[in-house]
C-alpha cells in the first residue's frame, strides 16, 4: 500500500490571495479575525492593514477587547 503526501502549507502569495478576497478571515501577523473597513482589510488586534495599491486610507481602528455596547 502506497500513500501519496501532499503539502498543505500555502505559500504568502497564496494565504494574501485568500484574505483579499475573503476565503480567510484570519490576520496573517497574529491569527486573530480580521475586519474590512473602508477597502481596508484591518486586524483590531495588531492594528497591520492590508490594502490595494499604494494609497491606503486613513481608518480609525477599535481597540481590541473593546466594547460596543452603551
């Protein structure tokens, strides 16, 4: 009996493909979720950004652990 191995782990190019178009929901750095926000993929945890182009815009990120209730 033979049994063919295959790598599971995916290259940067293929973890980043799968966060911009939402395949993944977890922060490359910290492994927390990440949230978009203005075209901006953002992790509240780590505070990184993930953006298209060079430009990215300015985004006010909530503290992580932070409450939105009143």
């Amino acid at each position: 009996m033979s049994a063919e191995i295959t790598a599971i782990a995916r290259t940067l190019d293929q973890e980043l493909l799968a966060l911009s178009r939402g395949a993944s929901l977890e922060c490359l750095c910290c492994g927390e979720f990440v949230m978009r926000l203005r075209g901006v993929l953002a992790c509240p945890e780590c505070r990184s950004l993930l953006a298209d182009g060079r430009e990215v815009p300015e985004v006010v990120l909530p503290r992580a652990g932070a409450s939105t209730a009143s």
